[in-house]
C-alpha cells in the first residue's frame, strides 16, 4: 500500500480516509460501550454481586497492560494492523460472554476483553496525527472524539433496549456485529509508517523505556487523575440512577455523551486558537462540579441535568488533552506517546472502579460521597497545570 500524500497546513482534514476512520471508531466505541449498563445486573445473575468494582477495573487493567505493545507495534508494523487487533479482540469476545457463563469465566472475559481498546485507540490517535496538519490537530481530534463519543451514547441506549426486549445473549451478538464492521472498515485503509516492519515475536519484547514516553507525562498525570471520575461513574450510575427512578440505565450515559456530542463541534478548536493548558483548566473545573452535582442529585431530572454538565467537560477536556499529548511527543514515537496517555486513562478509569466498588458495597447512602471524592481527584489535576514547569512545556511546543 501506498502511504498518503504529505500533508500541509492548507490540506484539508474532511477526507475519505478520516471519515472511514471516525466511522470505524464510532461502531467500535458502540461495541463495547453498549455491554456497560446491562453488565452489573448480569453479574448479580451469576452470583458475582460482590464483584461489580472489577467489571470496569479488569478491563482496564489489560487496555493498560496492553498499551506499551500496542504503542510499540504501532510505530513498527504500522496504524492499520493494530487497529485490526483491537476489532477483532472485540469481535471475538462478544461470542465468547454466553458461553463462558460463570462468575470467574466473566471475570476472565473482562480481562481479554480489554485488549481491544488497548490496541485500536492507540493506533487510530496515532493515524489521526499523521494524515492531519498540526495546527489542526485539536479540531481533527475533537471531530474523531465527536464519532468515538456517538458510539458511546448510542451503544448503551442499543445494549438496554436489546437486553430489554430481546435477550442479553442477542446484545453479545449485536456487540460482536459491530466490532466485526469496524474491522471491515480500517482493514481497506491506507497506512501512514513508512518504515513498516513485519511482524516478529521480538517486537513484543518491551523494556523499561519502552513503556512510557517521558516527554508527554504531564499530559498523562492530568488524565489519570480527571478520569478517575470516569471510572467510578461507570460503576456507581448503575446503582444510583435506579435509587433515583432512572428506568433505562443507559440514559445517563445517553445524555452525557449527547452532550459531549454537540460541545465537540467547537471544542476541538478552542485549544487550536486558545492553547491546550488554559483549555484544560475551564475543562477540569467544569468537570469537578458536575461531580459534585451527581452526588448531590436527588431525581432523575436533577440527575440527568448534572450528566449533561460532565459530558460538556470531558467533551472540551479530551480533544485538548488528547492533542496536548501529540504536542509534546516526537514523530517517531507518536504510538509510544499516545500509549502513555491511554495508560494513564485507563489506570485511572481502573482505579476509580475499582475503588469506587471497594466503597460501595451495595450501600446507596455512601455513593455521594464517592462522587465527591472523585471531584476532589480532577481538582487536584487542576491545581497541577499550574506548576510553572508544566505549563512552560505546552508555551515552548506551542510557540
């Protein structure tokens, strides 16, 4: 395959190859995304009630475990074959869940499963920055973000209806369907390293340095801490948005995501014009009070209002982050960076779930203070951006 022609400031970002590539992400993103609301509950049903906190943390666990290969490969073999790894994974999980019908063959699952987005994410970022100019890099990754964001609010209102009036079994399938499209999607994509390797077992061997790229670390301390949020929002809205007469499970996640949907048409923009850390900063503090306003939530409208909040602030926060990220790495290591970042997201959504599982214990009383506590996290990434070493790395790359 031949790579895409160089890209200028002028070229244009609206292109087949990333509207292909938006499309791959946003049914990926449904794929795994659709399992979330229905996956508590399915767990009680096998008698792993006591487990929920790892629903989200084992999945995590193995995305992270993952990201230093998927960073590596993604430098070496090229963007399109990790990409496939990752569907593929997805694919096949979504068959596997009603056959391995216990406690510890779900829990196993949930490990394998996190594969997925360990590989493709990586890769598809690592894309995105390749066939789009720099100074458009916000705007681009805000727009990807808007289709990865659709698939996250499409996927648990489709996961509910279909657990509803079909069978959790038949949403497996439908997860494993859509995983298999986005395969089919990035497998015709042209790829973007042009000094591709072919595959060896050698290339999974990892050192220490190869794990992560030291140069994007303050972008990576901000997501661990703001996506803690994420995590225990995961495993707690389940819960709450039942104590709160929220019959469809998957309306939170509908609703924040809508939200973040429709800030991302001019969010990806603002840290192109604007700088990513002062971005950042709006971001971190809108996303510490809608925390605070789900915790305090006492109906599902004051509920729904404050899930509207969090969409807004991790649809301005992503794309910024995520750019600030490519900012501060080096071309040929672009996969290595990325992977960093995603490391940190998904330690991040991993601890949180777990600790929020930890806390919880089926005591609806305590899940507020949870929820404040996981503002108290984002705080502390805001008050960070303003250690004068950090915000001297963005001014130095930005100038």
């Amino acid at each position: 395959m031949q790579s895409p022609p160089p890209i200028t400031p002028q070229t244009s970002i609206y292109t087949l190859s990333f509207a292909l590539l938006c499309l791959s992400s946003l049914l990926f993103s449904a794929s795994f995304n659709m399992l979330i609301p229905e996956l508590p509950a399915y767990l009680s049903s096998l008698g792993g009630a006591e487990h929920k906190g790892l629903i989200i943390a084992l999945f995590t666990v193995t995305a992270g475990i993952s990201r230093p290969f998927s960073g590596k490969l993604t430098d070496t073999i090229g963007r399109v074959p990790v990409m496939a790894i990752g569907s593929i994974v997805c694919f096949v999980c979504g068959f596997l869940y009603p056959i391995l019908s216990s406690v510890s063959g779900f829990l196993f699952l949930r490990l394998l499963h996190g594969f997925s987005t360990g590989f493709k994410p990586t890769a598809t970022s690592a894309y995105v920055a390749d066939i789009i100019p720099v100074n458009r890099w916000g705007e681009a990754l805000g727009i990807h973000g808007l289709c990865f964001s659709t698939g996250m609010a499409i996927g648990p209102a489709i996961g509910s209806f279909l657990s509803e009036y079909y069978s959790i079994n038949v949403l497996f399938y439908t997860s494993s369907a859509f995983a298999l499209l986005s395969i089919l999607i990035v497998m015709n994509m042209k790829e973007t390293v042009k000094q591709k390797q072919k595959f060896r077992f050698a290339l999974l061997r990892i050192s220490r340095n190869e794990i992560i790229e030291k140069q994007v670390l303050p972008a990576a301390i901000v997501t661990l801490l703001s996506y803690m949020s994420y995590g225990v929002i995961l495993t707690l809205v389940p819960d709450w948005g039942e104590f709160l007469g929220v019959a469809n499970k998957g309306l939170f996640f509908m609703t924040f995501t809508i939200s973040s949907l429709l800030i991302r048409f001019i969010a990806g923009k603002l840290s192109d014009k604007h700088g990513r850390v002062l971005v950042i900063k709006t971001a971190l503090i809108l996303l510490c009070i809608s925390m605070i306003l789900v915790g305090m939530a006492d109906s599902a409208l004051s509920l729904l209002l404050a899930s509207a909040l969090y969409g807004v602030a991790t649809g301005i926060l992503s794309p910024a982050n995520n750019a600030w990220t490519i900012d501060l790495s080096r071309p040929d290591h672009r996969g290595k960076a990325i992977a960093t970042m995603y490391i940190a997201l998904e330690a991040g959504i991993g601890i949180g779930a777990y600790l929020a599982g930890l806390a919880f214990q089926e005591h609806s009383e305590r899940i507020p203070y949870i929820f404040y506590g996981s503002a108290g996290l984002a705080f502390l990434a805001f008050l960070y951006l303003f250690i004068p070493n950090v915000s001297q790395q963005q001014v130095e790359k930005l100038d």
